[in-house]
C-alpha cells in the first residue's frame, strides 16, 4: 500500500465528532487532482511501534496541514519528536523562512510551538450540520458528475475560485484516488445550464464528512446557489453515511460563512494556522 493511502486510512479512521477540526481524508482526496506522485511526494507520516501517529500534508511550499492520533495528543516525547520535525528545514518537512502549520486546537504540539515563538495566524471558520437532523429542500436541479461530465464540474469550480487550477484531467486524477472511493462531485442547474459545483468527502459511516471545494460561478451568484449546492452535498454526505457534514473557511470569506449558514451549519469556534517568521 502507498503511504498516501496508508494516510488516507488512519485520517479516516482519526475522524469523530467529538474531535477539534482537522486534517481529513477528503483533503488528500482533493490534492490528489494533482496526480499520484505529487500527491505521494506532499504527504508526511509519524510512526510509533510501526503505527501511524502523525500524517502531514504539504499543501504548498510553505503550509503543513498535518493531524496527530487523538489518543497520542498529549505525549510529550511525540510532540517534542514533531516539533523538532517541523521546525529543522533541514528535516524536509518545512523550508525556511515564513511557514504555516495546521494543526488540531489542544495538542502539546500546538503548546510546544507556541513556546518555541510560532505565532496563531488569521482566523478560520469551521463549521458543521449535524446529518442527524432534517436538512433544508435545495429546491434546484442536482446532477452527480460522472466520469462524463468532469468537464462540467471543472468548468464551475474554475469560474468560482479566481486562481483555480482546476480542469478536466484534474478531475480524472482525482477521481482515480483511493479518497474518491467514497466521494460525490455534483453540479446545481438553472435551466440546464451548471452554475454552481461542490465535492464532498465521506470519511465512513458514523463519520464526518468534509467539503471541498464549493463555489458558485461567478456570473450566477446571489440567487441562493451556494446554498443550494451545500445543502445538496449534506444531502449526498448523509447517503454515504456521514454523521455530519463539515468545512473551515477563511473568517474573511463572509459570503461563504453566510452560506454554509444559510444551508443549516454551524459556526464553531474559530481556528487558526500556527506561523513561523524566522527559525524556532
Ligand atoms: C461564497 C459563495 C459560494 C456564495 O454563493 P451565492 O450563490 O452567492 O450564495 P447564496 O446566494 O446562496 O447566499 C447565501 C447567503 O450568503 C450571503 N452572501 C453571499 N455572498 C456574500 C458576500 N460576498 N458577502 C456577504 N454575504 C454574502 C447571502 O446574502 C445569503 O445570506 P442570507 O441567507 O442571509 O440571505 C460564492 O460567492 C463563491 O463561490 N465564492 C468563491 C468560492 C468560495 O469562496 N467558496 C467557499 C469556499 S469554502
């Protein structure tokens, strides 16, 4: 098995409700659109005894989006053991200069960076819908995106995010990843044309599921779209099985705080990446 997909699995397994926001298995998914190797060369894991107890993802050159094992959260020696990793560019997990980590709130990690000079970077929004519950009608036209319409989606995401990247192939290469297994692309119609598009990221019955992305294409929006959309991936989270549907966003993005609200969510506490300005 691949260390991307051994990853995958102990995130999936990391997954509870009851668990600070953090690192998800839809997250590899997504940067997965990037190919196998890109996605098995920005993937970091900690071992303890041959078990995975640490898996980072190196989402950029400069931001480690990285997650402990919720029983190993206050072990001094790991932390001192992840600290030591993430801060010696010598290491390879992060270069020098300005770097971001993301990590879990109320680890001996975050406290240990803290002490070591990090500081708490600008806030982000999570929030979660508890599937349990009764979701809101989208009351639009919903498609599930096949391997025939990778076009379509690609197509929406782009017009949604100024710098996406996103395309065709990209999909595909998504959709190839283990993660995908157990994942939803759909696309909101007006009037058969694509105007809205989310993935959505199950982690396994009983288990958060994640979202991301979701846009709105930017000539189509203020109509209740985003809305739309987000509620219909609950929706398709909740048939994969999901006891929640979660997403953090920039507390800067007031419209997409605005939507995931609209769509039902709840605003948790906010969160923030740990940055390093010089060397710790
Ligand atoms: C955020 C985004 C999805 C909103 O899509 P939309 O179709 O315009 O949203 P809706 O029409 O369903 O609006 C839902 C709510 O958000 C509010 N809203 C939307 N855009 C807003 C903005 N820029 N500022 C403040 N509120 C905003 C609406 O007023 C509405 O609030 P209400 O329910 O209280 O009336 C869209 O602007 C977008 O795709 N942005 C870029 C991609 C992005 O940021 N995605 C989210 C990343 S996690």
């Amino acid at each position: 098995m691949s260390v991307f997909d051994e990853a995958v699995r102990a995130l999936r397994e990391w997954q509870h409700d009851d668990q600070p926001f953090q690192l998800h298995p839809g997250d590899l998914g997504w940067y997965r659109r990037f190919g196998a190797k890109s996605a098995e060369d920005a993937v970091r894991v900690w071992r303890a005894d041959g078990e995975i107890v640490a898996v980072g993802l190196l989402d950029g050159a400069d931001l480690l989006r990285f997650t402990i094992a919720p029983e190993r959260r206050q072990d001094a020696e790991l932390a001192a053991r992840l600290a030591d990793d993430v801060c010696t560019p010598e290491r390879g997990v992060l270069p020098s200069g300005t770097v971001y980590v993301e990590s879990p709130r109320g680890t001996r990690f975050q406290e240990l960076m803290f002490a070591r000079g990090w500081q708490s970077d600008v806030p982000w929004t999570p929030l979660r819908l508890d599937l349990g519950a009764q979701l809101l009608d989208p009351d639009v036209s919903i498609d599930v995106i096949g391997h025939d319409q990778a076009d379509v989606h690609a197509g929406v995401i782009r017009a949604s995010f100024e710098k996406s990247t996103f395309t065709e192939e990209r999909w595909h290469a998504m959709a190839v990843g283990s993660p995908y297994a157990e994942a939803r692309s759909l696309v909101a119609l007006e009037r058969g044309v694509a105007v809205a598009a989310i993935v959505v990221w199950s982690a396994g019955p009983g288990r958060p599921g994640l979202i991301e992305p979701m846009g709105v294409h930017r000539d189509h929006r203020g109509k209740g779209f985003g809305t739309a959309i987000t509620i219909a991936g609950a929706a398709a989270l909740r048939e994969l099985g999901s006891s929640s549907a979660i997403v953090c966003t920039p507390s800067s993005n007031a419209g997409a705080v605005a939507t995931y609200r609209a769509a039902g969510f709840t605003a948790l506490p906010e969160v923030h990446d740990q940055r390093r300005d010089q060397y710790c």
